[in-house]
C-alpha cells in the first residue's frame, strides 16, 4: 500500500490498531480492532472487552490489511469518518 496524506480518508473499522501514545497513561499501549467510530473517539476490542479512545489525545499505528504499519496523529482523525473521506487533503510540499 503506497502511503499518502489521503491515508486519513480510509475507513478504520476493521483495522487492526495500537495507541503508540496517549495524554490519557491508561489507554497507551492498548491493542486490538476498531469496531466503532464517532466524531471524537475510536471504540476498540481488546481481549472482549470495549475501549473507547478519544482521537485528539492519541497517536496510533495502524497495520492494514496488506501489512502495512502507519501511524497517524489522532488530531489528523477528528471528524466524522463521512464528512473526513469527503474532506480535502492539502500537501505542504
């Protein structure tokens, strides 16, 4: 997968995610599958259990399908996953 600033567009749910860094110490190193997506907050499985993770506090690797492993600042992700994938991306170089 070619690995792009139109990355943030993608659907999430599904993927397989870790939290690299987070303002909150609980949630860092959380790993598991997203299976929720509001305009704030990404809700993972972990082990059964749901966690709820708020976007801006975060950083996260995400492994794709394919293999590939990106991480993405949480802040790049605010928004609802509709209106983000219609949003346009402006490259600073």
């Amino acid at each position: 997968m070619k690995v792009t600033p139109t990355i943030v567009q993608h659907e999430f749910i599904g993927l397989k995610a870790k939290v690299a860094q987070c303002l909150n110490s609980s949630c860092k190193g959380i790993k598991g599958t997203i299976v929720d997506e509001t305009r704030n907050t990404f809700v993972m499985l972990q082990d059964d259990k749901k966690k709820t993770i708020i976007k801006d506090q975060a950083v996260f690797h995400f492994t794709f399908p394919d293999g590939t492993i990106v991480e993405i600042d949480g802040k790049a992700l605010v928004g609802r996953p509709e209106e983000r994938s219609k949003k346009r991306i402006r490259r600073l170089w």
